[in-house]
C-alpha cells in the first residue's frame, strides 16, 4: 500500500500461514502493517503493553473475506465473495450484495473505494453514504489507483486515466500486463509489471 523510501530498511514481520486464507497486507491509517488470515485482520506490529489487533470486522454472510482496505481512521472497507462492507464505528454503515465476485479493492479517499477485478467487469466507486458510479466497463481491470476524481485503470497492458468529464485515455502501454498501481507524490502514479516497477508523471 506504500512506497519504500530510498534507504529504508526492509524487515520480515511476519511468516504468514501457507494453508487457509492470507495474503492481503494493507497499512493501516497509523502506518502499522495488518494482514487477512482465515477470516480475520491482524497487526502485524504491536508496541508493548498494547492490547492485540486481531480484529473479525463482519459476519461471514458474503463469504469469506477476500480484501479489505482502510478509508480513514474511522472507516474500512471489507469485500467478501459476494458483499462489499464499510465499517464505522464497529456497525456497518454499506452493505452490499455485488452483482458478481469482486476480487479487490482499492482505496478512493476518506469516503470511497473503488471495487474491480475477479468476476466483475466493471470499475465501481462505491461511497460510505451509499452512493455508486461505475467508472469503466471492462474485463480484466487487474490494478486501480485514485483520488476518487482522478483514476488510473490498468487492463492488461495499458493504464487508462479516468475522469468524469472525458472517455477512459490510454496514459501507458507497458512491455508486460500491469498487476498493480499506486499514487505517489507531485502526480506521479508508480506501476508493476513482472519486469519491475516503473514511474509515470
């Protein structure tokens, strides 16, 4: 969820459970990183003389969790198979029955979050008040970056810029397919492909 600095040190946390259903580590609003594992978002960095984060942030009625991301301090957004969540204040403020299996999400700003991938051939941004525009219709949107006004769209090969005053622009036409995209400082937009990462500005 994050750029590494130059000069950072990198360190294993954590040996994440090979069986059941981890993998997706997001940073929570106060930098600690947290993971999904069998149902459950867990800290992955404690300080001492603090209670445990091991947190099962909704019932399992839309199936198991498959990501989740945080919004702000106040609000997460927990996609399961077949629901997409917005957790506030322990009680859930969204509650949605997806069209079809979503496979990510991605954080918009303190309100939104945009839903792609898996089963679902469109781009969402769903709202903590409820709100929900489809930004693109397309299969395959592997990655997503934005603001909420501002969008980058990855399927495939090419990264698309959205907004919603023009059509879906071709931004990058990379060597490999883009699976990830993240919103870097002064406009910038870094971007992953198997041969690495890149920037554009």
């Amino acid at each position: 969820d994050g750029v590494i600095p130059s000069g950072s040190t990198v360190m294993q946390l954590a040996t994440l459970p090979t069986g059941g259903d981890a993998g997706v580590v997001r940073l929570a609003p106060d930098g600690r990183p947290t993971v999904s594992a069998n149902g459950h978002i867990v800290s992955l960095i404690e300080e001492q003389g603090e209670p445990f984060l091991d947190w099962a942030p909704v019932r399992q009625d839309g199936g198991r969790l498959v990501d989740y991301c945080f919004l702000d301090a106040e609000r997460i957004a927990v996609l399961q198979e077949t629901r997409l969540k917005i957790v506030q204040g322990g009680g859930c403020v969204v509650n949605y029955t997806l069209p079809s299996r979503g496979r990510r999400l991605s954080r918009a700003d303190g309100r939104h979050c945009y839903v792609f991938g898996g089963a679902l051939e469109s781009l969402l941004l769903v709202g903590a008040d409820g709100s929900v525009s489809n930004l693109l219709q397309s299969s395959g949107i592997a990655a997503v970056a934005g603001d909420g006004r501002s969008t980058f769209a990855a399927v495939g090969d090419t990264v698309y810029f959205l907004d919603s005053v023009s059509e879906p622009t071709p931004v990058l036409i990379a060597r490999k397919p883009v699976v990830d995209l993240a919103l870097g400082s002064s406009n910038s937009v870094f971007y992953v492909t198997s041969e690495g990462v890149g920037c554009m500005t």
